[in-house]
C-alpha cells in the first residue's frame, strides 16, 4: 500500500479506517454490558429506538452536524461517540506512521481497539466483559508467533499478569472480606500480557497503580470520592498498557541499564 500511495494519503486511510472502526467499537460499548447482540439490529437512538439513517451514523460528522441531539425526539446523544470515533481515528492514524505496515501494526490495532472498549465500559459499568478479555489474550498469545514480543515472552506476561492480580483479588477478599478487585482485572493483565510479553506488563502494572494512587488521592483531595469508589482500576490498566506499548521498551531499557 505504500508503494502506491503517497505517505499523507495512506495516513489518511488509516485515519478514516479508524473512525469506522471507532463507531463499531461504540456499538460494542453500548451493547455487550446488555447481553445484546454487536451485529444485529442496526443502530438506533437509544431513547426513541427510531433506526439511524446513514447520514447519521458518520463518525464524528453526524454528531456535530445534528449538534449532539436526536433529530426526532431532541434526547441528547453521549459525546462519548464522537470521543471513540476521534481517538480510534487517531490510534489507527498514529499507529500507521509509528509501526509502519506489518504484522506488529495488526497486532497493536487489535490491542489498542480492545482496550479503547474495555476502558470505556469499566467507566461506566464497572465490568471488563469475558467476551473481549478472553478472546484477547488468545489474539495476544497468536500475534506473539509473528511479532513482537515472541511467544516465550507472551507465555510469561499471560500467566505471570493473570496471576499476579489474581493473587492480589483473592488476598484482599481474604482480609476484608469484600470484592476490592473484580476478577475481570487479572483477566485484561492476562491480556495485556499476552500482547506485550512479561516486561512491559510488570511496567503497565506500575504505571497504572501509580496513576490510579495520583487520581483516586486526586478526587479525595477535591472531595470527590472515597479511595475505594474511585475509578475502576482496569481504565488504570488501559492507560499503564498504552504507555508501556508506545514507550515501554525505552523505559524498560533505560531503567535496567541501572544494573
Ligand atoms: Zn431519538
């Protein structure tokens, strides 16, 4: 493809492809916390149920040209669709010039697309769904054979993720004897392991503890909630993963070079 076209070209291919796929992961957003099906029926307005005509469903366009309403019964439309769609735009468009074509771009895409629904319906539900964990960690675990980290690297991040936060949910269950970790976290690290192999998930770990400790201290600071309640951690797990994915390997490298 990059032979033929010229690099602005292609990168604005792989920014549309992203918007389209945006508004499918909107559709996944939406539906799998339901139960429902992500391929049938075709999308309607959540409010009034009346189906979408084409001109609506355009990423991004449809929401700013119907200015964030229902064009029969005026409900307001969650800007969360227009926020999907950008950022997958993005991540598709970012990831084409970052990766350049391959099988490492297709396993990113993949990873990057997972997490973008996972951190959207943990923030609002509380629920990282089996359906997008488990096949996840299959997808990450396959990819391994072809890219970027190896499937021995893979094998470790999958087991050693997975069990660690496993570890942690059954020891906080044992001392409080409440859920403080649901066991759809060591599931998305299992994932997340599984896509970058064991460094980068120790990594992702760290990071997202330390965000998850400034914003959940944040909140309680402005009085906005307790420590428990804060955020849901696999958000923290989505954004330790992204980081570690664009620039873990420097981090990793530069922190080991102490040794
Ligand atoms: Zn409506």
């Amino acid at each position: 493809m990059t032979d033929s076209l010229p690099p602005l070209v292609a990168l604005v291919f792989a920014g549309a492809f992203g918007a389209i796929v945006g508004s499918f992961l909107n559709v996944c957003i939406h539906r799998l916390p339901l139960g429902a099906s992500i391929v049938w029926p075709s999308s309607a307005c959540p409010h009034c149920k009346r189906e979408l005509a084409w001109y609506e469903n355009i990423p991004v366009a449809s929401y700013l040209l119907l200015r964030a309403r229902c064009r029969t019964c005026k409900a307001p439309i969650s800007s969360r669709y227009p926020l999907v769609e950008a950022l997958t735009c993005a991540m598709f468009a970012g990831a084409w010039w970052y990766y350049g074509p391959g099988p490492l771009l297709a396993s990113r895409l993949v990873f990057g697309s997972a997490l973008i629904v996972l951190f959207a319906i943990d923030l609002e539900h509380h629920l990282l769904p089996n359906v997008i964990t488990l096949p996840g960690i299959v997808a990450g675990f396959a990819f391994s054979l072809i890219a970027e980290p190896g499937w021995i690297a893979s094998m470790i991040g999958l087991l050693a993720g997975g069990g660690v936060l496993y570890l942690v949910a059954v020891a906080y269950y044992r001392i409080r004897h409440e859920e403080g970790l649901g066991m759809g976290d060591p599931k998305m690290l299992a994932m997340i392991g599984a896509f970058l192999g064991w460094k980068l998930t120790l990594l992702t770990l760290l990071v997202a503890s330390l965000t998850g400790t400034i914003v959940g201290l944040s909140l309680i600071a402005v009085g906005r909630g307790s420590l428990k309640y804060a955020l849901p951690f696999g958000c923290f797990l989505a954004v330790g993963a992204l980081v570690s994915a664009v620039a873990g390997q420097p981090i990793v490298d530069w922190y080991l070079g102490f040794f």
